[in-house]
C-alpha cells in the first residue's frame, strides 16, 4: 500500500512539473511574439497563471475554482491565440473602433488593459490569500449515512426520478413551444411572469439543483449514483437547447467537480474510470449541443422571418422564408463546419481581456458611467447599455426582429467603468472575500458539496458575464437564497420520511 502511494505522489509530482513546464514555454513564447511592452505583458502572464494554478490546490474553494478558470479562459487563453495567431484582432467584445484604428494604437491600448487586469488580479489573488488565514475550509462534521438509511424514502424516491425525468422533458419542450426564454431570442411568452421565471429558474439551475440533492441522498449508492449522474447529463443537455444555450458543460461539469469532492471528502468508492468515462460522456454531449443549437440558430432562427399570430394563440417560431429575403446558405450542417465552429467558440466567446481594453479606449471614465449604468431597464429595441455606451456601437435593433443577442463586460471591465483603478482592486477584493465567506457557510449549513458547487458556479458564472442590467442582480441572488431553502427542505424531508 505505502508503494502505491508513493507511485501516487511521484505521478502526480511529475504531472505538475510538466503542466507548470507547458504554462511557462507558452508565456515566453507569448511574450517573444508580442509587439507591446514585453514587461508588462510577463507580469501580466504570471499572475494569470497564478490563478490557474491556485485552482487545482487541496483546498480550493468551488468558487475559487470555477471563477478562477474563466477568468483564465477570457484573460489568457482568448489572448495567446489573440497576440500569436489573430494580429491582435478581437473577433468579439472590443467593440467596432477598436477593430479600425491603426495597430500602434491598438497595442497602446492593450498595453493599457493589461495593467488594469494586472490591477484586478493582484485584487483577486489578495483575497484568496486572505482567505487562507480567515476563512477555515469546511470539515466533515456529519455521518453521510444520516442520509441513507430511510428505507421509506429510498422505496418512492424512483417515484420522485421518474417524476423528474418527465418534468425536464415536459420544461423543455414547453419553453421551446412558447419561447419563454432562449439565449439570443427575445421571449414571445404570453403567460404572466411568474411563470415564466419559474420556468427560466428550472432550466437555468433549478433542475440541476434537485439531481445535485438527490445524488447527496445516494451518495453511499454506487449505482444510484452513476444513474443520476446520467440524468444530470441528460437534464443539462436538453435544458441548454431548450434555451439554445452553448454552455451546457458549466451546470455538468458543476455536478460532475462536486461528486468528485465528495469522493475524496466523505471515502467514496468512485474509481478513476468512473470519472474518467463520466467526464468523457460530458465531453461529447457537450460538443453535440453546441453543434445543434449553432444549427438551429442559424438555420431556423436567425435566419428565418418569424410571423406571430393573434395575442393568445400560439406563435409559431419555424416559419417559410420571406419571399422577399435571399435564401442564406446553411451553416454548421455538416461535421466540419460543426468543428470549426466549436473551436472557434471555444477560444473567442469567452469575456475577459476584450471587454478591459474597450473600458480602456473609453475617454472621460468616470462615477457617473457606472452609477447610469444601474439605471438601465430592458429595451429590445436599442441595444445594452455597455455595447450602446461603452463599445459605442451604432448598429440599429429593429423592434420587429426576433432576435435579441447581448456582450456582457464582465466584473473586472464593468468595475472600471468609473476609471479608479484603486476602486477595481478595493471592489473585486471584497466581491471575492464575501463570496468565499458565502460558500463556507453554505457548506457548514448544507454538507453537500455537489450542490455547494453547482451554487458557486453559478455565482462566479454571474460575476463573469456582469454588466447587463446589474440592478436587476438582486433577482439572481434572491433566486439562488430560495434554490438554498428548496434544497434544506427536501434534505429534511429525506431525514424524516
């Protein structure tokens, strides 16, 4: 045994070592290739990859983890295919003058917005630090089979599955029928809005939230396990096309890191081929939903006329193609152009470094742009705030269009709409520091760190994507404070029955 633990530790020791020597070749492959200010861009690859790198530590926190990940998506990656392979061209995010000025000014500028990440990381990275001195990491303080041993409860709760596998399909369809919510879409619902915020919860992270509770409950129960392992699979999959979302993987992949937390935490028995396979599954699914929604979006939605009957019937969303709009050549329908697509998604859509520099191209930053910027309502017929103002964009929306699609800036360039650099690192210092504190307590109330790690990324998926209506934030927070109490009354229903 004490053989196949050293063998275990002298892997992993050589797996870090070559994962560290793979960050630290493309850093200086990176910087050899930038046209800026070398130095800053070295600092600024450093503390990045700092990040990342914190994120596999022991005792991360989900937060940490998942925030941490997409910082490093939108702030490193998109910007190392950006600097070496696309001429310091953004293909989203930057706003239309940033893509015209001259490319002198368009590596001043970056060479800007990357000291302003710099500002925004060394205000992140100081929280967590704090954090190891602070904020103690949850212990198990409670016997798992407290959860496991209701035998009335275990008869009906394949009642409760079978219950729940007819719900996300009825859900989805439902949505889909009646374009309550769709990414992208403006909704054609009739129904009141308590409906439709019922339906938007359920699918955004409601059902994922009741198979996360259920797997808690069967934590002991090798096959239970891997059954709604699956089901989580399923749900996020056609939840995400129900609501032509691509990020199918950020709810699965939430549920899958949670399961593997328990494993280690509470001594379950999972082996490493069945995280192996289950992530495998994710993977594919994944891709297969990415590919069917760009197909649906651009072969049926985007590029269709939309005709809507009388207030109250049903409106139809795949309609004949206006006899006085050109035919558009159909996209992503082979595997090919699915690929292409996938990649290019998978580099470009992630918000970061793009959204700094428009910030910092913006002349006259200062309190008022930020305090406005919480005035903003939803208006289908002009854009956002941020691409309106921000971006400066001048493309018109026509009010008839069903289309409705928006670019967030994200935390870190939404808190420098005010032009402080010490109010971004104060800010997301304290941001970060709170939301740690959150996720301690909600593991000491809870226990369950499948849904502790589903709550947390979609906190940080949140603070990612920020700037759209940010006064209406309250509503995502009251949403996931209710999601909290769900969760707390059917664990003790599970205790009790």
């Amino acid at each position: 045994m004490s053989h196949l633990l050293k063998f275990n530790l002298k892997l992993k020791k050589t797996f870090t070592i070559f994962f560290s020597s793979i960050i630290f070749l493309i850093i200086l492959f990176t910087v050899y290739n930038y046209e800026g200010n070398k130095i800053i861009l070295f600092c600024y690859s450093i503390l990045i990859n700092l990040i990342l790198i914190n994120c596999f530590k022991k005792n991360v926190f989900f937060f940490e983890f998942f925030f941490g990940i997409l910082l490093w998506l939108g702030f490193w990656l998109k910007l190392v295919f950006i600097i070496n392979y696309y001429d310091y061209k953004f293909f989203e995010g930057a706003g239309e003058k940033f893509e015209i000025i001259p490319k002198a000014e368009r590596l001043s500028l970056l060479d800007s917005g990357l000291i302003v990440s710099i500002i925004a990381f060394i205000g992140y990275l100081s929280a967590i630090i704090l954090k190891e001195w602070f904020i103690k990491k949850f212990k198990m303080q409670f016997n798992i089979s407290d959860y496991n041993n209701k035998k009335i409860f275990l008869k009906i709760q394949n009642f409760f599955i079978i219950i729940l596998f007819l719900l996300i399909l009825f859900l989805a369809y439902f949505n889909l029928e009646n374009l309550i919510y769709q990414r992208g879409l403006k909704s054609q619902s009739q129904y009141n809005f308590l409906v439709n915020g019922i339906v938007k919860w359920l699918l955004l992270f409601g059902l994922s939230s009741f198979i996360s509770t259920l797997l808690f409950i069967n934590l002991k129960n090798k096959k239970k396990t891997i059954q709604l392992s699956l089901l989580s699979i399923f749900e996020t999959f056609i939840s995400n096309i129900s609501f032509l979302s691509r990020g199918m993987i950020f709810n699965a992949f939430a549920i899958f890191y949670g399961i593997y937390k328990s494993n280690k935490i509470f001594g379950l028995r999972l082996n490493l081929k069945y995280f192996i396979s289950y992530f495998l599954v994710i993977f594919i699914f994944f891709f297969i939903s990415v590919s069917v929604i760009n197909y649906l979006r651009h072969n049926h939605f985007y590029y269709h006329s939309v005709e809507s009957i009388e207030v109250g019937e049903k409106i139809e969303i795949f309609k004949k193609k206006s006899a006085t709009k050109a035919i558009v050549e159909k996209r992503y329908d082979t595997f090919s152009k699915a690929v292409n697509e996938f990649y290019f998604l998978a580099i470009n859509r992630w918000v970061g470094i793009d959204a700094v520099v428009t910030i910092t191209a913006k002349s006259n930053k200062n309190w008022k742009l930020l305090i406005d910027s919480f005035k903003e309502e939803y208006d289908p017929s002009k854009l956002p705030y941020y691409e309106r103002v921000m971006q400066e964009r001048t493309t018109n929306i026509n009010e008839n269009q069903l289309n409705y699609g928006i670019t967030t800036p994200g935390i870190v360039a939404f808190l420098f709409y005010s032009g402080s650099k010490v109010f971004l690192f104060v800010s997301l210092f304290f941001l970060v520091v709170i939301f740690l504190y959150f996720e301690k307590k909600l593991l000491d109330n809870t226990s369950n760190l499948i849904f502790c790690s589903l709550i947390a990324q979609q906190i940080a998926y949140r603070l990612i994507h920020f700037g759209y209506m940010p006064s209406n934030s309250y509503m995502f927070f009251g949403t996931i404070i209710f999601t909290i109490i769900i969760h707390q009354f059917l664990l003790y229903l599970s205790k009790k029955i």
